[in-house]
C-alpha cells in the first residue's frame, strides 16, 4: 500500500507555485526541526535562488538564534523567489534528505537527471552530485569516527556518572542508617538506663524476699520445735496411758476409787484435745511451709531471668559498640570524601574567578580604548572648531577689507541702498524655508545692506545659515585648509550678537542672506552708518510655553531710579518656579536710596533704550533671563516689586539645605545629540527628556544644570550640565553643517550614505508673528521716535530649536495605537486588533448636520473613502478606551494633533523599513494590492514628518524581526513598555 501511494503522489514539476509552497508550508514544521541550512545552500547558490549576501544574513545574523529558525528565515528567502524557490528547494532535500523528500512529497527519491527541473546544467548537476556524494562520504566517515568516539566519551561518561550517583546513593544511604543507628543507640541507651532501675529495684525486692525468707525459716523452725515438743508430750501421754492400762488391768478386781476415774477422765479429755489441735496447726505449718518454697522458687526463678537479661544486654551493648566504631570509621571515610570534593569545588571556583577578572579586564580594555576614542574624537571635535574660527576670523577681516574699499567709493553705496530699499517695499515677507538660521535676527532690526557686487572673499567659509554651504564656500574651504597662511584669531561672537530688539521704524531687512551674498551692512535710524551689529541685543531662550511661576496676589510697588548698571547695584536670586527676588542691595547706591530691600519679588522692569520703551515682565522668567534682562537696563527705569519676605525666605533655607540649586524647574526635549565632556556634562541623545533645575551655576559658564527623567516616573536620575540654548543652538548648525557637508562627500565619491543607527539631529523651526519667540521677558511698549502712527511690517522670527519646553501627562487609560508607515499599518492592523486587549477602530456614517457639526469642532479625525459622510471620530476612538483596551488607528499622522487636542495621546509606532525587510512582506503586500517600492516610498515620507510631531514615538528596527509573527510580538511588547511610560508633549512652536 505505501508503494502504491508513492507512485499516486503527484508530480512537483507538474504543480504550480501555490500548491507548491502549500506543500511545503504544510510541513515546514518538520523541515525546520530537520533540516540544516549549511548543507543546503550551496545547491540552492548552484541553481541561483540565494545570493552570496542571503547566504552571510542566514548563517552569521544574531537575531536567528537556533538552527530552526534559521532554517526558517531560509524557507521565507526561497518563498521570495516563488516556484523556483520551491523546485530548488525540493531538489536539496531529494540530495542531501532524501527520507525527509519521501515525507514531504509521498514520491521515492531519486538522482537522475530526469528528475530534476533543469535549474540547473546537467554537467554542473553531475559534478555538484559528485561533490556532494563525496562529501556525503566524508562526513558519513567523520560522523561514524566521532560518532565512535562521542559513544565512547559517553559510556565512559555514563559509568562515571554511574559510579557518582552509586558513591552519592551510598553515601546518602549510610548517612540514613548513620542517623538511624544513632537513633536506635540513643533509644537502647534509654531502655538500658531503664533496665538498670528495675535492676535496682528488683534487687531492692530480692534483698527483701531473702529477709522474709530468713524470718520465716526462723518461725518455721520454731512451729517444728513446737511440734516436736506436742510429739513428744503426746508419745510421753500415750506411754503413760499404756501403763496405766497394763496396772489397771492388773488391779481390776480392785475398787476403782472414785478419785482415779476423775484423773482418768481428765486425762481422756486432755488426750481428745490434743488428737483435735495437733492436725490443724500442722496443716497451717504445712500450707505456710509449702507457700514459703514455692516463694522462693519463684524468686530464684525471677532473678534467674534477670541475670539472663543482664547477659543479653551486655552481649546488645557490645555489638552497638561495635557498630559505632564501623559507623565512625564510614564517616571519616565519608569526612575525607566531602573534604576532596570541597577542594574540587574550590579549584573550580578559583577558575572561574580568574575567567571573570580576566573578562572584567577585558572589559575595562575595551572601556579604556572606548575612552580613548573619545577622547581623540573630542580633540578632533576641538581642533575642528578651533580651524572654523580660525576661518572665520580670516573671513571677517577679508568682510572689513571689503568694507573699507566700499566706503571709498559712497555713490556707488548710496544707489546699492535705494535699488534695496525698493526692492524691500515692493516684496512680500520672504517665505518659510525648510531649514532656518540659528541666530534669531529680527528683519527690521538692518537697515541696509548689499546683495550686488559681492566680494566672494567676504562671505564666511562656515556659514552662519542653517543651510548646507555652497560648493563655492567648500571650494574656498579646501583652499584654506591647503594654504600655509596663518592668520591671528579673532574674538568670537558673544551672546549679544544673536539677538536684537523689537524696533518701531519702517526700514524692514532681512538676513537671511545665502552664501553667495555678503553680510549686510547698518545704519541706524537717522541714516548714519555704524560698522557692525549692536552688541546690546538680546541672547536666545526658550518660548514661554512652560508652567508660569505661582503668582501672588499682592500689592505691587512700582519704583523710580537711576538703572544705571543695574546689576552692580543689586543682585537677584530665584528663577521661573519661585519667582524673581532682590537678593543684595549695595549700599550708597540708588537702589538702596530709593529703598529696595531683599525679599522683594521683580515683577516688571521697565526703561528706555534707543527710544524705544521696553517692558521687561520677569514674574515668570529664569535666572539666566533675569540677569540678562536686568544687565540691559540703562538710565532711568521702572521697577514693580511685590513683597514676599516668606517666600523669599523659603527659598534661601533651600539653598542653604541644598535642597534646591536654584528657583529654576522646568522640562525639555534635546533636538540634537551632545556628546559627555569634562567637568560632569551630560551626554544626551536627540529626544532625551531632561529636567532644568539652574539655568545660571556658579562655577560654570554657558550651561545649564539639568538631569535626566526616569521614563515611567518624575525622578531626576544622573545630573550634570548641558550647553545653554544659545551654546546648543551653535552646536545644532554645526551638526547639521557637518552631516549635509559628509552627505555631499559621498555624493561626489559615488557612494551610498550611511544610514546612522542613532538620530543625531531633529530640525524643529519656529516663525512666529509679532514677537520674537525666543525673547520671552522683553515686550515692547511705545516708541519716542519721531515717527509716529506708521504702521509697522510684518515681524516674523525664523530660528532653529535645540531645545523645546515639554509638559508631562499621565493618561489614566489604555493609550490608543497608531502604526506606521501607513501602508504597514493598513496590513498589520486587523491581525493586532485580533489579539486580546486590542479592538480596531471602525468608521461611522454621519448624517450631513452631524457631520458638518463634527466637523466644526474638529472631532473628524479622518474621512473615509466607502460612503459620503462617512468618517473616523473621536467618539468612536473614546468608545474603545472607555472598555479598557487600546485602540488600534488605522489612520495617518494627521490625526495626532487633532487627538492631542482633546488629551487624547495615542502610542506612535514606526516600523523602519529596508530592502530587505520589505521582501519580508511581500506576501501580504500583494494580497492589499500594494507593492514593495510602496511601502518603501511611504516609510521615507513618513520618517521625516515624525519630527514635527509634538510627543515622542517609538522606532522598531529593520533588523529585529524575520516574520509577520515575530514582528507582531514585538509591537505588543513596545506597546506595554510605552504605555507605562510619561506622556511629553511639547507646544506648537508655530
């Protein structure tokens, strides 16, 4: 019957791909549990359905632990190839597995060329059989030698193993009989003792028996004196009877006197008497005497039996004595035994011991020269630095040179200014760009500058634009860089050079100026030019969107003086968490005049500067804020005050007890990666969430004391210090310069970018209208300037973000699931909402009121292409979180805002995709119509609009899943690690 059914089995040449691969899915248990994939890919490389690079991803990837499951990964390659993936697999099996073939396919195997489906050449096939055949031979004759010689490793290994559980068996086994016979010996010593006291006490009761017996000896031999006395006063009575018969026989013809008859009389009495008594008491003595022997006898017969005891016992306690010193003796043996085996035990821990100082060591070597790589990396940073500042001093005298020449010649100068000062008023407000400049420059704060007849000398190597540089400036920076001049270094640029005031003019310029145009040149308001920048300007901080300080209502004092170095005057302590305090007041000053005192919370501060009124509000800024702010104050100004001496007071005894370092608090998310520096920096990654606590330390200068935040709880962990926002901001466009000049590199070598396994960078910009973003004190008031009325210019803000401020949330429910790309959502989704603790979110059709009002109050949060009105929203996601599990969106991005709007703050998933993983999901990307180039297309414009979300969200790597299964595993454990987490979110900079 098996033959018969060999033969019916169909043909695999005959089968197309589906039945095929049904076939070999139906028993890819059985393949994976038998087969090993080193023996059959070089036949399946022979026919060409695996590469060189599958073949180095099956056998050396680390995410494929076992052979299982490489084997696994290898039948999912070869589905990838469809039937000739299946053909060539089935023909490896027919080779190398031939059982397995008959199993799989219910056909006889066989090696003639007919056989095969012509993958591959019949003189390639010949001679790869031929190899394998030889192969097979000898690894046939390795197995069967180490089969031999792993049989005779076991057996001896067998009977050692043996031989140890005998000697444990046995030496479990005496330890119990051990215990045993030292329980018996006690309990025969108790019974011993026990016997020796009724040895005692029947010794005590022999003692007395034998004194009874001598007593009644004593008395019987008394009763035999007695009787003896009675025999012979009866034979003395019975002698006298006989004579007195013989003589009354004589005399019988004598008279009997009277007095004769009496005594005979008397006597007869007498006689009947003593035959009366004379039994009984000689029964009673023969009964006492009879009981007396059988006593005695008893007691003989007692101690007898005790003396046969005693015996008995002696001859027990010697052979217990016997078994003790044996038993001593085993456990000597047994003491020797535990004592080998402790010192085996002792070798072997010393061993490992040594093996774990020698990997602690090589561990430490490999931490040393981490640390040396750093270190040398960090000095390259340095001199890196030290070359662009160098570059840029030489750029600065070469844009003085270039000034001064244009100075000689003002005609030329004026009509450069009139063709830029129409061309101003006749353009709109430039548009947003894509990457914006660090320095947050306010376009009405120039009043001129030159865009034609550009010296390209003038223009910095290393552009101060967020931009990637021109291959000009490249070009004149290899020119430097080869050049043997060596220029001395100029002051860098200070914190004052990044910020400028809110003016009320009607000249409107703009910096943003590319690298092939020149930095403008100034002029004030009345027309009269100045060589460079103000330095009075303002340094960047962040947007006012973090808790506001705890207000007091309270009466506030406002105060007039002279401002004059207003912080030489007095000194402030606190920050945006407690509030602004006058610290120190110095004596004989107008501060002290006026009568400031300590205690006193700033609320405002307000002065003229270049006629313009400033108003200064600190109730809610930082100490770096604060200081700055109030360093800016010059002439006469305005000083509001509220008094609170107790909260003041409060704050002092924290920073006595160093409870606190200061009246700073308040969270950011980091956009770009710091790297650790000396001193205690921190090295923080790109989304890190860190925790500001002193934005003005004592001991250090540009930086920020900060600690980074436990995930799932509101606890600072490892403190240290972080560059400020104007330190970060610099190092943000160096790092986004540095990879756009490393990307273009490889693009001129003809060479693929690498794709970083770390984000170094998020690019978050900020344009907003009115007032600068970054100036969260300074507000504007009035203007003394001449011209009044005018309307002013639209004022836009356009800068780049190292920081942005981040509320925490803690949402009590199951967080809704949004996966992404949005291609792999749509395939993954159903199969996540199947499992338990996950429902899909469905779509519901809305009359037209209904929707127009939904749709009003922006509770849409996705059309959907089936019906009119018919659309996700957010009722139907707060109906599925109200049961207690998570929602699974199958939406886009868009709908996280809209979600967040209603504190609604869904779990982000993306899936990072590569060619590789994508053939993963070939199989169900057909059965949605979509394709792999789709999904790839998808993930890389969807991977870059995740930046400008404002929570954080979490990345799966290409690389750590092999299956739909294995991938499904993973999201629902990023699931629960995310829903335990804090929720951040940031606010729109926009």
């Amino acid at each position: 019957m098996a033959a018969e059914c060999v033969l019916e089995a169909p043909d695999p040449k005959e089968m197309n791909e589906e039945a095929l691969w049904e076939l070999i899915n139906d028993n890819r248990h059985r393949i994976s549990l038998g087969v090993r994939p080193c023996i059959l890919i070089p036949y399946l490389r022979q026919v060409r359905v695996l590469t060189e690079l599958d073949e180095d991803e099956i056998l050396s990837c680390h995410n494929l632990t076992n052979r299982c499951m490489r084997t696994s990964y290898m039948l999912d390659l070869l589905r990838t190839q469809g039937r000739n993936g299946a053909i060539a697999l089935l023909e490896g099996l027919m080779i190398h597995y031939p059982t397995l073939y008959s199993q799989v396919t219910g056909r006889k195997p066989s090696t003639e060329p007919s056989r095969f489906s012509g993958l591959i050449k019949y003189s390639e096939l010949t001679e790869y059989l031929i190899r394998a055949v030889t192969g097979m031979q000898k690894e046939l004759q390795e197995a069967r030698g180490e089969a031999t010689r792993m049989g005779t490793r076991c057996k001896s290994l067998e009977s050692e193993v043996g031989q140890l559980v005998e000697r444990e068996q046995k030496s479990r086994q005496l330890q119990s009989e051990s215990e045993q016979l030292q329980r018996l010996l006690s309990s025969l010593q108790r019974e011993v003792t026990k016997l020796k006291d009724e040895k005692c006490d029947l010794y005590i009761r022999y003692t007395a028996v034998i004194e009874e017996k001598s007593a009644m000896s004593g008395r019987l031999h008394d009763l035999n004196l007695q009787v003896y006395q009675l025999q012979t006063e009866l034979q003395s009575v019975h002698t006298e009877n006989e004579i007195q018969k013989q003589h009354s026989l004589r005399c019988r013809s004598a008279p009997e006197s009277p007095q004769l008859q009496e005594e005979v009389r008397k006597l007869r009495s007498q006689l009947e008497k003593a035959e009366k008594l004379d039994p009984a008491r000689q029964d009673i003595l023969a009964q006492d005497l009879a009981e007396a022997i059988n006593s005695q006898v008893e007691l003989a017969e007692q101690l007898r039996c005790c003396r046969e005891e005693n015996e008995k016992l002696l001859r027990d306690k010697q052979g217990l004595l016997e078994q003790k010193e044996k038993l001593s003796l085993q456990v000597q043996q047994l003491s020797l035994d535990v004592k080998m085996h402790q010192q085996k035990t002792t070798v072997v821990l010393n061993q490992m011991r040594e093996l774990q100082a020698e990997r602690d060591q090589a561990y430490l070597s490999r931490d040393e020269a981490q640390a040396i790589i750093a270190r040398i990396l960090a000095e390259k940073d340095t001199l890196r630095s030290q070359l662009v500042e160098l570059q840029e001093t030489v750029f600065t005298l070469q844009a003085k040179r270039s000034y001064e020449v244009q100075q000689q010649s003002p005609d030329e100068k004026k009509v450069s200014w009139q063709r830029l000062s129409s061309s101003c008023e006749e353009e709109p407000p430039p548009p947003r760009r894509r990457l914006c400049r660090m320095d947050a420059v306010n376009p009405e704060s120039m009043s001129s500058f030159t865009s034609e007849n550009e010296d390209p000398g003038a223009s910095s190597v290393r552009s101060r634009n967020a931009q990637p540089p021109s291959p000009e400036s490249l070009r004149r920076r290899e020119e430097i860089l080869n050049s043997d001049s060596c220029l001395e270094t100029a002051e860098t640029d200070s914190l004052l050079d990044d910020f400028v005031f809110l003016p009320d003019g009607q000249q409107t310029l703009s910096l943003e100026w590319s690298e092939d145009q020149k930095p403008p040149e100034l002029s004030s308001s009345g027309g009269s030019d100045s060589m460079s920048l103000t330095r009075t300007s303002a340094p960047p901080f962040l947007v006012r969107s973090r808790p506001k300080a705890i207000r007091v209502n309270g009466r506030v004092l406002s105060i007039s003086f002279q401002g004059d170095a207003l912080l030489s005057q007095l000194t402030v302590v606190g920050g945006n968490k407690t509030g602004v305090f006058v610290h120190q007041v110095t004596a004989g000053s107008a501060a002290h005049k006026v009568g400031i005192n300590p205690g006193s919370q700033i609320v405002e501060v307000k002065y003229e500067q270049k006629e313009k009124a400033l108003k200064m509000v600190l109730e809610d800024s930082t100490s770096e804020e604060a200081a700055w702010a109030l360093g800016q104050v010059t002439g006469l100004c305005h000083l509001s005050l509220r008094p609170r001496q107790d909260d003041y007071e409060a704050l002092l005894q924290q920073l006595q007890t160093n409870t606190t370092s200061s009246g700073d608090s308040f969270y950011i998310r980091v956009n770009t990666s710091l790297a650790a520096g000396t001193g205690g920096t921190l090295a923080v990654s790109c989304n890190d969430i860190l925790h500001v606590t002193n934005t003005r330390p004592t001991d250090a200068e540009d930086l920020w004391y900060a600690s980074q935040v436990h995930p799932c709880q509101l606890l600072d962990l490892q403190s240290g210090t972080v560059p400020n926002y104007y330190r970060a901001q610099r190092l943000l466009i160096r790092t986004i310069e540095d990879l756009n000049f490393q990307i273009k590199k490889y693009k001129k070598d003809g060479q693929v970018v690498p794709r970083g396994q770390q984000k170094a960078v998020r690019v978050v910009s900020t344009w907003r209208q009115g007032r600068n973003p970054l100036w969260v004190s300074v507000e504007k008031e009035s203007t003394t300037s001449s011209v009044s009325g005018s309307p002013s210019s639209s004022k836009c803000c356009v800068t780049l973000m190292p920081y942005t401020l981040v509320t925490p949330h803690f949402p009590p429910v199951c967080r809704p699931v949004l996966l992404l790309p949005t291609i792999l959502g749509r395939v993954l989704d159903k199969k996540l909402a199947s499992w338990q603790g996950f429902e899909l979110c469905e779509p519901e059709t809305l009359s037209s009121s209904e929707h127009a009002a939904r749709l009003q109050r922006s509770e849409i949060l996705e059309e959907c292409e089936q019906a009119e009105n018919c659309c996700y929203s957010l009722q139907n996601v707060e109906k599925v979180m109200k049961k207690g599990i998570h929602c699974v969106l199958p939406l886009g991005l868009d709908c996280v805002r809209r979600l967040q709007r209603f504190e609604i703050f869904p779990i982000i998933i993306f899936v990072s995709q590569s060619a590789r993983s994508a053939r993963k999901l070939r199989s169900k990307l057909q059965r949605d119509s979509r394709s792999e180039e789709q999904l790839l297309a998808c993930s890389r414009r969807e991977e870059p609009l995740l930046d400008k979300l404002p929570c954080l969200y979490r990345s799966v790597a290409p690389d750590s899943w092999c299956d739909q299964t294995s991938l499904l595993t993973s999201l629902r454990t990023v699931i629960w690690e995310e829903q335990r987490k804090i929720v951040w979110v940031e606010s729109d900079p926009w």
